[in-house]
C-alpha cells in the first residue's frame, strides 16, 4: 500500500517537472531563419518554349479540324469518329495551354 502512495507522488512530480519543462521550451521556441532562393533548371527556357510551340500547334489543328468538322456537317451529320477527334484535339490544347501557363509563370 505504502508503494503504491510512493509510485503516486514520484510519477506526480515527473509529470509536474515534464510540464514545466515542455511548457519553457516551447515558451523560448523560435522560427528558424530558412531562406529560400528558386532558381530555374538547365533547360527550362527550351521546355517552356517547346510547350510554346506545341500549344499553338495544337490549337491551330483543332480550328482546322472545326474547318473540316464544318464542311462535314454540311454534306450531312458528322461521323462518330471526328466528333472523338475534334473533342480530343480540343482537350489536348486545352491540357498544352494549361501547362503552357503554369511552367511560363514559374520560369
């Protein structure tokens, strides 16, 4: 009975010496000085440029697919397969020229 008493009031204080200390340390803490410098990679003008290229690329090949999707229509409804193609070109440019512009407003 008596140990048990003992055990109490030992684990009680390292309990109230822990507190005290986490409760210093934390009170003292400070922010580290990190500084932090971005600088581009070797070749990321010629990516950027790359993409450049492709996006216009693309978009010129989906307003000549419209062209095409236009005279098409004309002669009647358009096929299955350029409706697959003129929504893939157009998601395609989409994606380059969303890439396009996060990569060129990084660099």
């Amino acid at each position: 009975m008596k140990t048990r008493k003992v055990w109490k009031s030992v684990t009680a204080i390292i309990t109230i010496i822990s507190t005290i200390l986490i409760r210093l340390l934390v009170a003292n803490a400070q922010a580290p000085n990190i500084n932090v410098q971005p600088t581009a990679f070797a070749g990321s003008t010629a990516l950027v440029q790359f993409l450049g290229y492709a996006m216009y690329a693309a978009w010129i090949f989906v307003f000549g697919l419209i062209i095409y999707a236009a005279f098409e229509a004309r002669e009647g409804a358009l096929s299955p397969g350029m409706k697959k193609a003129l929504g893939g070109a157009i998601a395609a440019a989409f994606l380059l020229t969303f890439g396009w512009t996060i990569i060129s407003g990084v660099f």
